[in-house]
C-alpha cells in the first residue's frame, strides 16, 4: 500500500501570477505562431460542430475535458498543422471551463449566461510545466510531430525565476503577439516585529478621482491621485471621436467591401486602443503597488475596503453612466486584493453606504461638499472626505453575504496625510512632457506660468495675470469714466 508523503508544514505558501512579455520575431517566426493560433481556432470550431451534430441528434453534449481528450486522441496526429497535443488540449481545457462556468450560472439563476457556441479564429494556446523551456529571454514551445521546434525570443526578462514558471501562453492582441507567463510567487516573509499585523485594520476608500483613499489606525492616511488615469480616458475619447470623423467620408457603405486603406485604418485603431488599455492597467497597478508598499510601511495588517458596486445599478443619467464606465472599480479591487495577498495582508469587503456623507466623528449626516473637502455642521469636523470614508470604512466588519455595520471603536481621522500619483508614465503627467493629444491654444503656444500684473506702461496685449478682476490699484478713474 502507498503511503501518501505529508507536505512540509514549514514549506512557504505560494501564489499564482502572471506576467505579459512581448515577442521580437522574424517573419518566419510571426507565421508559425498565427498558423498555431489558427490551429487552435480549428480545434474550438471541432468541438462546437461535434457538439451541434450531438444536439441535432437529441445526444448529450462533449463537454468533459476526459472525453474531448478522448475525442482528439482518436483523431489522430497531425490532424491541426504544427499544434501539438499539449497545445490542442489547453483549448479543450478552455472550452470545458467555459461551458461549466456558463451551466454555474443558469442553476444560480441568471438566464443571461450562454454557453460556448460562437466560432473563434485566434484561440490562444497554453503549454504546462515540462513541455516547453525558457531560458533567459528564449522560449521554445513544442511543435506537432515532424515539425521543427520553435524558438521564441523575449523583448525582455520574464519577472520571475525560471524555476517558479508553470505555464507559458501565446495569445494575440490587436495584432501584436504576447507570451503570459504564470509562475508561482512565494508570499512575503518578514522578522518578528516587522511584518504586517493582522490586528491593525485601514479603511479603503475607493473613487474616481481618487482610486484609493486610505485611513490607517495610527493617525496615518495615504491619498493616491488618478487625475492623470482620467485625463488619459478623456482624451483618448476625444481623439477617438476626431479620428472617426475626420474618416467618415471614406468609410464603405453596408455591403462594400473596405479598401486597403479601410484596412489599415481599422488595424490603426485597434493598436491604438490596445495601447490606451495598457496604460490603463498600468496606472491602476502602479496605484494598487502604492497602497500596498504604504501598508507594510505602517504594519497594516488588514485592509477594509469599501464595495461601492451596488452604485452600478442606479441609472442617473449618461454623464453618471459615462463616469461609472471609465471606472474600472471590479479590476480596483482584483488589483488590490492580488498585491495585498502577495504581500501577507488581508483584503476584506465591507458596505460602504452612506460612508461619503457621513461625519466619522459624531456619525451625523453631512450634506455632500462641492469640492473635497468636507466640514460638518454639528461637531464641526473639518477634512478630506475621501479620508473620512475611509476612516468610516475601517470601522465597519463584513456580515451576512458582504454587508456591514458599524462597530464600537470609534474611526480615527488621519492627521498625517501622505499624497501619491498614478500614472507618472502617462503622455503629458509630468511637468517636461505635452501630450500630443491636448490641442495648444489659439494665441499660440503655452502663457507659462500665471504672474503679477506689470505695471499699467507695460501691459501688452494677449498677457495673463492672476491680479483680481475690477481691481486696478494702478489706474485712477477719471470723473464720468465709465
């Protein structure tokens, strides 16, 4: 009899991450990797034709990852070009997630779930640990049986060990080719006394304008700015809108094949709007790094934070619409909750109703300010009312399915307030750097920085002065000078 071999308690605990690498290839080599692509498009279109045969039929559907294998081992070798059986059964893998994710839903109750059933040109394809190797910036993924291997070479390193990688994924997005590379990460370790303390909990604030508003138990509060993640969403739409009507005029008619033009237009836009999402993400993990690196500073432990997706169901009107859709509040708190764990802390959701509109000190309700700051009329509590929720926030404990309720320790207002930026890499952030993007004015060039007004024997036409309007100390009205 086998004796199972007990894991070593001591051994450290693991997370899953990954990491996107893009690929510097010949043209040789960009061909064998779509001609993979396709071939794993061919494998998905076999499964949803056996599977609409079976139906026709009254059969039950294929949709075990057991009986596809079965079903692509009696097909034969070489039946999909260069993908090897690894590859094939990772798109099998990917269509029996799918189906039984989708089959999950509909008994829970949500009738707008669907199963797999539209054809796919590009799938992409994974390979396990042990059937492909990486070394340095070199990867080679395994070929079908006859075929040459091929070798793949890396823009840059892989952020990981080579010996913690257990998959590697070659995927195409809007026209460029990615390897994601999964490894598993240790969780951080730190000396007695040093680590987080499971017992010190900060409030998470999220926003718009502010991703993440922290409020810590020792006084301490953390402000991350995303003005520039917004700037970035406005004007890519503004550029987007220009571009459209700029080629209204040749667009094809319904019907009307596109001309090569056309063609190039459209691959334009989608490298265009596959840049901005990079960018994006970007900025959202830089800001999620912030919080998380001020959190071990601070020895937080644990992390309250606020679930505002309940506002995703109120429909107030398209401006509401068009702020909620910039905000990518679900990737916030996937973003957070994956550093955090990295990191040793704890992410926990809390109801965070009536948090913004709530004084933390005397809990009356504050009429919502103008701008940021916030003061309340009855104790006269005067600060930042993104900290305020989120000093509100750390009071509060998760019950039932996610809701909370607010417990005795009364909140503790940050004095002490540390400010950050999100997205210091985005065109136009820092203060040497003009997005292409913003048009200059109309008088020409940048005014540069606002000063005082010269005096009256000076002043040109076209200056700017921060002097305040219907004041001149310099010019002396004369009777009946209007």
């Amino acid at each position: 009899m086998r004796v199972p071999r007990r894991r070593d308690l001591d051994a450290p605990r693991v997370v899953c991450r990954t990491a996107r690498v893009g690929l510097r290839l010949t043209g040789a080599q960009r061909d064998r990797c779509f001609g993979l692509l396709r071939s794993a498009g061919d494998v998905w279109a076999c499964v949803l034709e056996l599977n609409a045969w079976r139906r026709r039929r009254r059969d039950a559907p294929l949709v075990s990852y057991q009986a596809l294998c079965r079903e692509l081992a009696a097909s034969g070798p070489g039946t999909f070009g260069e993908l090897d059986s690894a590859g094939a059964r990772s798109v099998l893998r990917r269509f029996s997630d799918a189906w039984f994710a989708a089959a999950k839903r509909r008994r829970a109750g949500d009738e707008t779930a669907r199963f797999p059933r539209r054809r796919r040109g590009l799938v992409p394809v994974r390979w396990y640990h042990g059937t492909f190797a990486l070394s340095g910036r070199r990867l080679r993924v395994p070929t079908a049986a006859g075929y040459v291997p091929l070798w793949l070479r890396l823009d840059r390193d892989v952020p990981y060990p080579a010996g913690q990688v257990r998959s590697a994924t070659l995927l195409a997005d809007a026209g460029r080719l990615w390897v994601e590379v999964a490894a598993e990460v240790p969780i951080a370790t730190y000396p007695d006394g040093t680590g987080p303390d499971p017992a010190w909990t900060a409030g998470v604030d999220l926003g718009v304008i502010h991703p993440y508003a922290v409020a810590g138990p020792d006084g301490h509060g953390l402000l991350v700015s995303g003005r520039a993640i917004r700037a970035e969403h406005r004007l890519h739409l503004a550029d987007t809108k220009a571009r459209r009507r700029a080629v209204a005029g040749r667009a094809p008619r319904p019907g009307q094949r596109g001309s090569r033009r056309w063609r190039q237009y459209r691959r334009r836009t989608r490298l265009v709007e596959a840049r901005h999402r990079r960018r994006v993400r970007q900025a959202q993990h830089e800001a999620a790094k912030t919080v998380v690196a001020w959190a071990v500073q601070h020895h937080v432990g644990t992390l309250a934070v606020g679930d505002p997706r309940g506002v995703l169901q109120v429909d107030a009107g398209r401006r509401h619409n068009l702020r909620l859709r910039q905000w990518q509040v679900g990737r916030a708190i996937a973003v957070l909750r994956d550093k955090a764990e990295l990191a040793g802390i704890t992410v926990r959701l809390v109801d965070e109703r009536g948090t913004s509109s709530t004084c933390p000190t005397c809990r009356r309700r504050v009429r919502k300010p103008a701008g940021r700051t916030m003061t309340c009329t009855t104790c006269h509590t005067t600060g930042h009312r993104d900290l305020f929720a989120a000093a509100t926030i750390a009071t509060r404990t998760p019950t039932g399915a996610g809701g909370g309720s607010d417990t005795a320790p009364a909140a503790v207002l940050p004095t002490v307030v540390t400010h950050r930026r999100a997205g210091r890499h985005l065109p136009g952030a820092g203060p040497s750097r003009r997005d292409p993007r913003r048009h200059l004015p109309a008088a020409g060039g940048s005014v540069g920085r606002l000063r005082p007004a010269p005096p009256p024997e000076t002043v040109t036409v076209g200056s700017r002065s921060t002097a305040p309007r219907g004041e001149e100390p310099q010019h002396q009205h004369q009777p009946g000078e209007r």
